[in-house]
C-alpha cells in the first residue's frame, strides 16, 4: 500500500526522466486499485489512462479462471503518452468521489475491497 500514496508518487514524479511515463500493474482478484490510482493523478494534476487486457485467448479465460490483467500509465503530460492516448482501449479513469487519497498517512484497503 505504501507505494501507491500521494508521497510515493512525489517521489516517483521527482525521478521520472522528461517525457517519461510511470505504469503500474494493478491487477489484483480482492482489491480494485484503479479508483487509487486515479485519485492519486487527479490529486498530482497528471494524466492518467488505464486499460484492462487478457493474457490468455478470452475463451480460455473462463475455465482457466484468469482474468484481465489491468495496467495504469501516468505522465506529465498528454503528449507524453504518445501513440497510447489515441488508443481508445487506454481509457482515462474516474476518481470516485468516496475514497480518500492514500497518503503516508492514511490507506484502507476496505475502501477498494471488491
């Protein structure tokens, strides 16, 4: 949880080179961390897009019980995304309106229990 906190991303902004990205692997069977990670940009005034992919052919999927693998990309700006912010299966995610930003000193992993 410590690494997905307001001072975290600080940190990670301070040593991400120009035009860079940070992408982080979400995909988790217990928790939903895209609501987190939206807030987190939103609270940065950075851009985020999120996509949900399969890593096995989608009719394989159910009787292997594996689900969508889901990343998140941050940047500085849009132009850092290049090709990816005109793919439309990158989508830019909502923050929810109910969940507190994740800080040094506060997370809850209640609040993104699916």
């Amino acid at each position: 949880m410590h690494l997905l906190t307001r001072e975290a991303l600080a940190a990670y902004c301070e040593k991400l080179n120009p035009g860079g990205v940070m992408v982080f692997h979400l995909s988790n069977r217990y928790f939903d961390m895209v609501p987190v990670v939206a807030e987190l940009a939103s609270d940065a005034h950075l851009p985020c897009r999120v996509r949900a992919m399969m890593d096995v052919p989608e009719e394989m999927a159910d009787s292997l019980r594996i689900e969508n693998s889901v990343y998140a990309v941050i940047a500085r700006s849009e132009a850092d995304f290049g090709t990816l912010a005109r793919d439309p299966s990158w989508v830019t995610p909502k923050p929810r309106a109910d969940l507190r930003l994740w800080t040094d000193d506060y997370s809850s992993l209640l609040s993104v229990l699916r």
